[in-house]
C-alpha cells in the first residue's frame, strides 16, 4: 500500500496546465504526523500548484459510485456555447430510470421545464440520477436517447484522456456501472476535481449546503425544487466548499472533497472509505497544520433528504 507520494509525477491537463506531484510533506505545518484514514484509497492536491500533500493506493484502480457526477457536471459546463439558461423538459424516462435501478433522484417531474444550472444542482446536491440522465440526454448526440446517452459517457472518457487520467475509465452518465467499468485512482480522480474546480460555475454549484429553485411544469404552473446537499463536510469542517459523494456496493462510501483558508485551496479524494468525511477532515488538517477533524461535528441532512 502506497501511503505517500515518493516521487514526483507530471501530467498534463487541458489548455496546457501542468501539474507536479512533489515528495509528500505537511505543508502548513511539517512536523504535523500522516494521518491514518479509513479509506483503501486517497490522495490530496493543492489546487493552485497541483503538488500532492497525500497519497495512499495511489495505483489501484476502484469504482467511484456518484463521484462520476463531477465528470458528467465538467463536460456539460466544457461544452463550447453551453448556456445554463436553457431549458430541458423532463422526460418520463428519466423517473423510470430512477426507480428501476433504486437510484438517488433529484425528484424531477414530467414535463417540468428545468435549466441547465438547476440540472447541474439537482446533480450535484442531492445525487440526481434523473438530473444526470436529463443532462447525457441533452448533451449528447444521436437520434434516440440510448444514442445520446453513449456518446455523452464518450465525451466524459474523452474527457478523461484530455486530462491525463490514464486509469479511469467511464461506462456510465451518473456512476450506476452495469459492466464493472466505471473505475478510477485516487491521483486520476483527483485530477478530475482540480479540473471541476477551476470553473467558477462549479464552484457555485457544489458549495452549497441546500437550494432552493422553481420551475415551469407541463401546465405552465409553478413547482419549488429543495434539494439538500449529501456533502456532510460543507457545514462541519471549517472552509469546506464541495465537491461530491458517492456510495455504492462495490465502491463503497466515497468522498471527493475541496477546502479553503485564506489562500489556501486544497482538493482531495477517499474511495472505499468507512469514515469518508472525517478521514477528509484529517487530511485537510494535515494540509492546512490544523486540528479541526477532532472536534467537528457533522450537519445533520433533514428527513426525506437524499443520501449518498
């Protein structure tokens, strides 16, 4: 098991950006000890440098459950033109999806006509598989539906290799895997987020603990979304502004998470991890030389709240 980055690494992401992986060390505070974390997997960046404060498996490939949701989200807000104004109606499909497969749903209805930027939330806060069939949907290409969908996992895969992700693979929209291929790395995955998180439209969206939003139904009515962030960190861990879960049976509880102090952002990743949002906590602390994972307590989601 590989508990530390030994070696520096680069790789190349979209647009030229380059990032380097240097020798594992506490940043704020050196003489803070490794932290010992549930999860088989992890790994930790600073967003700005891209330089890896943590690693742990750092080459065993894992499936990711809804943490795939931060490459559906990416491609959509990538896609040249995208306006987050545009409307999508909701499809029967997308509700027969959910149920049929026992999927976290954002509770999309028929014919409700919703934005792109709700979508993108709906996505993001409560796990929406709908959220993320209504998206593959729209932004693919292809005559039927089926065909959308395919081509929109592609443009995530291309996505994938755009950004160096040589051990990641996608074969679903939202991480519901029916082959066993939708797996990533701790390094891979964290590429992805710094990625996602260099796009201010992201940014919004993952950091909030709750939205409120309405929409347009089939009967030119109004109807009020709620949605509730499945992110325990945001509220419990000081600085805590996103990213995404993730809970699956093989995969396990997952956790891809971003903190900020000052001028400080880093972005990490636990897959198969008991303790998710504490061993995020305890590798926040060794980034920012702080303590806060042994007090934090984690914000309770409201009843009927999805879980992820």
């Amino acid at each position: 098991m590989n508990t530390a980055v030994r070696r520096a690494t680069t790789v190349a992401l979209a647009g030229g950006l380059l990032l380097t992986a240097s020798p594992l060390a506490a940043p704020a505070a050196a003489a803070t000890p490794i932290p010992s974390i549930s999860a088989k997997g992890g790994f930790m960046v600073d967003q700005a440098t891209g330089k890896a404060v943590y690693g742990k498996a750092n080459t065993t490939r894992r499936q990711m459950a809804s943490t795939t949701k931060v490459a559906t989200a990416i491609v959509v807000l990538t896609t040249p033109g995208v306006d987050l104004n545009r409307k999508i109606t909701i499809k029967q499909e997308y509700r027969d999806y959910v149920v049929r497969t026992g999927a976290s749903t954002a509770d999309l209805k028929t014919g409700d006509k919703v934005t792109v930027r709700q979508l993108l939330s709906g996505l993001m806060l409560p796990s929406g598989c709908d959220a993320a069939y209504a998206l593959a949907d729209a932004y693919g290409t292809g005559t039927t539906t089926a065909a959308r969908t395919k081509s929109f996992i592609a443009k995530m895969n291309a996505k994938a290799s755009q950004l160096g992700m040589t051990n990641t693979k996608f074969d679903s929209f939202d991480g519901i895997s029916t082959t066993g291929n939708n797996y990533t790395t701790p390094p891979d995955l964290a590429k992805l987020a710094r990625h996602a998180f260099s796009s201010a439209a992201f940014r919004d969206v993952v950091k909030a603990t709750s939205y409120k939003t309405t929409a347009t139904t089939s009967t030119g009515g109004t109807r009020t979304y709620t949605w509730y962030n499945t992110n325990k960190l945001l509220g419990s861990y000081s600085g805590a502004v996103g990213i995404k879960t993730g809970t699956g049976t093989t995969a396990g509880p997952c956790l891809v998470f971003a903190a900020t102090r000052g001028t400080k952002t880093y972005v990490g990743v636990v897959l198969n991890a008991p303790d998710r949002f504490n061993d995020a906590a305890k590798l926040l602390d060794f980034g920012f030389g702080s303590t806060t994972a042994r007090t934090m307590e984690l914000r309770s989601l409201p009843a009927g709240a999805q879980r992820d």
